[in-house]
C-alpha cells in the first residue's frame, strides 16, 4: 500500500513538472515573439556548428532577434546553374536572422553603419557548446565586405571570422611555417657545428689555448708558493706598524714642525719674488741703455784704430820686402821701370 501511493506521488509530481515547463516554454516564446522585425543575412565561410534556428543575435551582449534560417548559398541563388565548388563563394553557409528594431531605437542610414564597421560574426556561449550570432563594429579597413557574386534577397551584414577560427587560421600558418623550416638540415648543421667545436677543444687552436691557460695558472700558483704571502703581509704589517710608530713618535712630530717652517719660509721667499724680478728687469733695462751709449762712444775710437793697425799692417809689409827704406828711404827702381 505503502509502494502504490509512492508510485502515485512520482507519478504525480512528473505531470506537474511537464505542466509547468509546458507553461515556462509558452510563456517563453510568446514573450519573444518580434512584432516589429526585418530580416537581415550574412554569409560565412566558417563553419556554423552548433549555430541552431532560433538561437539569439546579440549587439555586445544585448538580444536584438533571433536566427531563422541557415542553409548553403549554392541552395538559395545557383538553383538553374552548376555550381563551381572551386571558388570560395560558392562554398558561403547563409544565416538569416530576424531583429527587432524597436529594440534598437530609431534608425539611421543601414549603409553608413556597414561603412562605419558593422559585421556579424560567430560566438559560443560558454562551454555548452552552442553558438548565438554576435552583431559589433570592428575596422573596416581590415574587414572589407566581402562582394559576391548574387544579388541577396534580403538586407546584408557583412561577417567576419569568429575568435575561434582566428585562433585556427593562425595555428596553421604557424605550423605551415614550422614545416616549412628543414629540420633535417639545421640537425645537420647544429651537428657539424658540435664537430668543429669538439674538434678545436681536442686538438685545434682552442685546445692549445686551454693549455697554455693550464700551464699559465700552474705557473702563476707555483709563483705564489713561492712568493710566501703570508710572511710578505706579515712584513707588510710590521712595516707599517714601524712607521705608524715613526709618525706617531717625537721625531716625526719634528720632521712635520720642520716641513712647516721650511713652507713659511718658502713662502716668504715667494714673496719677495716679485720685487726681485721687477729690480733684476729694470737693472737690465739700464745696463742696456748704457751699453748703446758706450757702443755710440766707442765707435769712432774703433773706427782710428781700425785705421792705425791698417797704417801698421802697410809699414811692417814694407819694413819686410826693404829694410833699409827705414834709413835710406825709398827703394831703387826695378830695372824694366829705369
């Protein structure tokens, strides 16, 4: 008796919960019902996974409509043609989204807003998995609308790459460029660069310049054994000590009283400097003066005996060549003068 009326209370309790997610889900649409709508598509090369109809449009977070159609372009405008899967707008998935504008306020001209950047792109709602199509301004220069080949049957909002395939497009080009590098080569290259280094560190110019460092520090630690630092600095310090001492002591206070005076009277002998040199330049400058004077005297007593030593020099060249010209006058006539 007990397990029939548990049975009953379940049982109970299920229909009331369909009832009320019957009247939530009631409730739901008719509360979102666009009385005041336009039809806008799009076209994306991506693929729409997880894009369902009626899934939300969002301007920055805000629901302006709803997703009412989704299908393939070649299925809406190349129904009388073939279609050549080998250019890329032929492959385009439509979306076509109904958006209420009396959520948007009073519009302006719809070709100034795609100027100015307007596009429609993919986004997922968490980590459920499911997508809404997201309305927002981005650079018109790096997004231009992309033209196609077709007149669409409703107003166009250019799109632009989701987040993710953006993330995907530039996992591939990176590792398209890491295939591009030759790992064979540069593992040949960093190998045969490891064998020239192995090769100088064992018998090249490297190896050589190691040993003379090893022969170099060897003998630079030989060099201070030898040298005995300690008692050096032992000797240093006693050195030291000794002529702290000497400073300290009565005979260095001597030495500085002595240095002292011997600057006092250095300086008082610099002092006396100046009268010095001017009387040494003016007892020169009339040592000159007189020496003019004396030159100015002596000249025509230099001049005389200038004249008197050639006078001399002209007698004693004739006392030579003719005696007797002194005592009997001048000498006889040469024979080719008679």
């Amino acid at each position: 008796m007990t397990s029939g009326r548990g049975t009953f209370l379940r049982v109970g309790l299920l229909v009331v919960i369909g009832i009320a997610v019957a009247v939530g889900l009631a409730i739901f649409l008719g509360g979102s019902r666009i009385h005041n709508g336009r039809i806008f598509e799009s076209y994306f090369q991506e693929s729409v996974q997880g894009l369902e109809l009626g899934a939300p449009v969002k301007f920055r977070g805000v629901t302006l409509g709803r997703v009412t159609e989704i299908g393939l372009a070649s299925s809406q405008y190349f129904l009388d043609q073939t279609v050549d899967i080998r250019r890329a707008t032929y492959r385009l998935v439509y979306v076509r989204y109904l958006i209420d504008l009396g959520r948007i306020g009073r519009q302006g001209n719809f070709d100034a807003a795609i100027n100015a950047g307007l596009r429609a792109r993919l986004a997922s709602q968490g980590i459920t998995g499911l997508s809404y199509l997201e309305l927002d301004f981005v650079d018109p220069q790096k997004y231009p609308p992309v033209p196609v080949p077709w007149t669409p049957k409703n107003d166009l909002i250019p799109s632009v790459p989701s987040t993710l395939a953006q993330v995907q497009d530039a996992a591939q080009a990176l590792l398209a460029r890491i295939n591009a590098i030759d790992i064979v080569g540069l593992g040949r290259s960093a190998q045969s660069v490891l064998d020239d280094l192995h090769t100088q560190l064992s018998t090249g110019d490297a190896h050589q310049a190691l040993a003379g460092a090893a022969a170099l520090m060897a003998t630079t630690r030989e060099a201070v054994q030898r040298a005995d630092l300690p008692g050096l600095a032992s000797e240093l310090r006693s050195t030291a000590a000794d002529l702290r001492g000497v400073v300290d002591g009565p005979q260095g206070r001597e030495i500085v009283a002595a240095t002292a005076r011997a600057a006092d009277k250095l300086a008082e002998t610099a002092a006396k400097l100046p009268a010095l040199v001017a009387a040494a330049d003016a007892t020169v400058h009339q040592t000159s003066n007189g020496v003019a004077d004396l030159q100015a005297e002596l000249e025509p007593v230099l001049r005389d005996a200038r004249a008197a030593a050639a006078n001399l020099r002209e007698a004693t060249d004739r006392l030579r060549r003719y005696p007797a010209g002194v005592l009997l006058g001048a000498p006889p006539p040469r024979e080719g003068e008679r």
